[in-house]
C-alpha cells in the first residue's frame, strides 16, 4: 500500500512495539486497504419512481426528435445528416431520430478499462465502481499562506503533487488553469507534467483538433505505444460540457468526434443550473441534460461505434437572490439521484460531481460538498469530479480544502472494503473470554494483535484532548491541513519515468514551439 496511512500506522507500530528484542524482531504487521479500484457498498436511492423515469426518458427522445440540438460544428452536421438526422442548415439545427439514439446506446460499451501509466493504476468505468477526481478547471487557486490568485504553472505543478500523493484520486482531473503559460503552449505543459509527475489516468481539453492530436501524440509515444494500440484502449479522457440549453459548440463537437475516432473516452456532461439554464424543477432540469448527453452520445458513435463514451451530469440549483450557482443543496443531491437512476435505466457508466460555492473552507465548505458527495454514492456514480478541493463554484481550488476533503474520501474508501465477522473478527477466543466483568479490553490478545492496522489512521484530523490540543497549539483543521501539505510539497514522490521517452517528449514540445505550438481551434 503507498497511500499516506501506510506512514502514518508504521510509525505508531514503531512506538508502540518497540519495547524488547522480542518486540523488535517481530515483523511489523502490514496495513493493506486497496484505495485505488473502488466499489460503492452503498444501497442506490431513488428520487422519482420507475415509470417517471421512463417518461424523462420518452420526453428527452421528443424533444430531440420535435425540438432539436443547435449544433454550431458543419462537419458534426453531416455525420448526424448521414447517420439519418434531419438537418436545417440555415439554422444550424438538426433533429435526431429516437432509432439513432437506440442504435447509438445499443453500441456505447457499459464497461471501459482505462489504462494508465502504470497497471495499478488502471481503472473500470461502469456501473458500480467507484472514482474520484480532485476539484477541476479553476482559473484561481488559494491557501492560507499565499492566498487567493490566478491559477499559474506552479500552481499547476503542485495540485499535480498532491492528488498524485492520494491514492483515493483515480483520474487526473483539469486540475487549475496555468494561466501563465501561453494557450497555444499550455497543453504540451499540462501534458507533459502529467505524463512526468503522476501515473494516473490523464485528462486533455478539447480545445481544438491540432491541440488534442499533438496531445495523442505525446501520450501515444511516451507510453511507446504504436497507433494501433494507443487506439485500441483509452489512455486519456476528456470533459464535453454542452452549452445549455440544447446547444453543442464547436470545439465540444469536434472534441467528440476526435476522441470517439481515436477510442479515447469523453465523459459528456450538461451543465444545468434549475432556474438559469434549466427548468427550475429536477425532473425538468435533468430532462433536459438526459436529452443533450442523448444527442452527444450519438454523435460519438455515429463517428465510431463502440467509442468509449460516459453519461454525465452535473446539475444543481442557483441562488434566486443572487443568480449565484448554489452546491451541495437538497435539490443538487435529488438531480444526482434522478441523474442516477437515468444512467441505470441506460445501463452506461456515468459522471456525477460534489463541489461548493463556499468562498473558504469553512463548515459551509464541508457541508455542501459532503452533501453533493453523498448525494453521488446514494445515486450510484460511477465518476465523481469535483470531490476535493473545489470553491466558489468552481472559481478556485484551495490547497487547504483539497486536504480537508481528502480525509473523507479516504474514509469512503476503507468503508468499501467492508467489514468482515469471521471468527477471528468475533473473537471469542482471542477477546471475549479473555476479559472479566468490568474489564478492558486494551491487553486482549486480539487487541494487541491489530491496535497498529485495526483502524484508519488521520491524515489531517486531530483526536487529541482539549488539553493536548491546546499545547500543540490549538491549530484548527485548515491549519493542520496546511502543515499536510507543505509536506507533501517538500517530499516530491513522483513515478520513475523512462529517461529516454522523456527526453523525447521534451524534443517534441521543443519542436512543436519553435512551429508556432497549436491554437485553440478546430
């Protein structure tokens, strides 16, 4: 196990049995809690009964059919034109047939294996397991010591290092924009950072065609792979958020039909927001999203049937105060359950998403994304973004918050290894009967066996008395979780890389500079 835990238990083993030859000598008891492939233990809630999830579902297909997709990309009109569609070319419209759609999920895979840089670290799409991602796409970042601002290189670097550091973190998600770096540059950085730092399943934008191929390019050969086999397995994903309502841009629809022909995944996912770009209520909100991911997923098999592609969603409720989007709220967790229960009756791995509008990582902060969170287990979620990390409604990432929210998801995960009641577990012999009425079980055989490995050990929560917190110094969760990761910045962890595929990728990036880099264009 290389997750923090491991640390943290080795060290109190070593204090704790360090008394005598006999104690030293014996091997250390290992703790061993699989955080990397995740399954969710958690009974699946639903939010409407099964028969106004059909009519969600009957109502999307109307209104493809009778209402239509504005679809701003010509070359993704003549694949829906060809595919069957009715296209009205003047208004860039284009009406999808319900035979389409069915013939698209009938070849959309209910399971895809992402690889990543290295075996243990791959991981299964579909419905019942479990990822996370690190809150994504912020143009700011902020900490306690540096404070808020715009989201840079460095930045970028040092959010790798720490989701990296967390095995709970699965996929590398967009991360914080290094705004620093130039547009027709940043994504040789953000790619070859991730292909250097981390192991992880990597994300790309899809910001046009020449920066995604220089972006297959670069994943294809450091991983030395031939065009064949970087087509044949995902290696990267990519985020498609469609523009609400029923409009699909044109970098997002030519990232669809990029990724779809080079077999590399797209998670689709409307951003309906109840009452702005939505109808106000959930069942219509999330209509309308099951509807968009519906035109979109078509378009990818369309263009390669069988492409790995995710139903997603990401639909919460604004403030009708302000206008402001709001997170973590009882409508944010009934559209994850509806969201859910659409997926299911798909049967497609899917994309939920936590997050908070806080502006600090405050006990709002924790609230809302524990309440955005639960709702995605309750709903079944295959991928949850937006997991750790994420304020202001997606403004800022804040080092602090990324920490903080880790704690949970590592508990998370210990909870989906399940408790086992053998009879090792029960004890009788090893606990029960070694301790009188009134006794306490601290010297229990079985106690002394597993008070190392027996539970999970913090990363950033404090169990101390009030007293000897306060001799500590009396830090509160944000400050600790400062110290957390101003250590884990100091330890740089990162994967042996092979020096030659490095150098190469360096001399592309170099190449590829000195040629003007690659605009952000279709």
């Amino acid at each position: 196990m290389t997750n923090e835990i491991e640390g943290n238990a080795r060290g109190r083993r070593n204090r704790g049995r360090g008394r005598g030859r006999k104690a030293e000598a014996a091997p250390a008891p290992q703790r061993n809690v699989n955080y990397r492939q995740l399954k969710n233990p958690f009974p699946l809630m639903e939010v409407f009964p099964a028969h106004q999830i059909a009519d969600m579902h009957e109502t999307a297909l109307r209104m493809l059919e009778e209402l239509g997709m504005k679809v701003l990309l010509p070359e993704a009109r003549r694949i829906y034109a060809k595919g069957g569609a009715r296209v009205d070319e003047d208004r860039e419209m284009v009406y999808i047939g319900r035979d389409m759609v069915e013939a698209a999920l009938a070849t959309a895979p209910r399971s895809i294996t992402c690889r990543a840089g290295a075996r243990e670290r791959d991981i299964t799409l579909e419905l019942g397991s479990l990822v996370f991602q690190a809150g994504a796409g912020a143009p700011n970042a902020t900490d306690l010591e540096r404070g808020r601002r715009p989201g840079s290189a460095r930045d970028y670097l040092e959010y790798l290092q720490l989701t990296h550091h967390f095995d709970v973190f699965h996929m590398i998600s967009p991360q914080v924009e290094p705004q620093d770096v130039p547009i027709h540059l940043r994504h040789y950085f953000t790619t070859e950072a991730q292909m250097t730092r981390t192991d992880k399943f990597p994300f790309i934008f899809s910001r046009g065609t020449p920066q995604v191929m220089d972006c297959f390019e670069m994943i294809r050969d450091f991983r030395g792979l031939s065009d064949a086999e970087f087509q044949a397995e995902p290696r990267c994903y990519t985020i498609i958020n469609t523009n609400s309502p029923r409009t699909l841009d044109i970098p997002m629809a030519q990232g669809l039909i990029d990724f779809a022909r080079h077999g590399q995944v797209s998670i689709i996912t409307p951003f309906t927001l109840m009452g702005a770009m939505a109808p106000i209520t959930v069942a219509g909100a999330i209509t309308l999203s099951h509807a968009e991911v519906l035109a979109a997923l078509t378009l990818t098999q369309l263009a390669k049937p069988g492409a790995p592609v995710c139903y997603g969603t990401f639909t919460s409720n604004v403030d009708m105060k302000s206008g402001a989007p709001a997170f973590g709220t009882p409508a944010h967790f009934q559209a994850s359950l509806a969201a859910g229960q659409l997926a299911r009756h798909l049967g497609l791995p899917w994309r939920s998403a936590a997050g908070s509008a806080s502006n600090s990582n405050d006990v709002q902060a924790a609230n809302e994304n524990q309440m955005g969170l639960w709702g995605c287990l309750m709903a079944g979620a295959t991928v949850i973004i937006h997991s750790a990390g994420w304020l202001e409604g997606g403004l800022s990432v804040s080092y602090e918050k990324l920490i903080t929210d880790a704690e949970v998801l590592n508990m998370i995960a210990e909870l989906c290894a399940g408790a086992q009641a053998g009879t090792e577990e029960i004890g009788y012999a090893s606990a029960l009967t070694q301790v009188e009425p009134q006794g306490h079980f601290f010297a229990a055989p079985q106690t002394m066996d597993r008070y190392s490995t027996e539970f999970y050990q913090p990363v950033v929560h404090d169990y101390a008395n009030f007293g000897t917190w306060t001799e500590r110094g009396a830090l509160n969760a944000s400050q600790r979780a400062t110290r957390v990761w101003k250590d884990i910045l100091a330890h740089d962890t990162r994967p042996v890389t092979d020096e030659t595929r490095a150098e190469a990728l360096q001399a592309f990036i170099a190449k590829r500079t000195a040629e003007g880099g690659a605009p952000p264009e279709s």
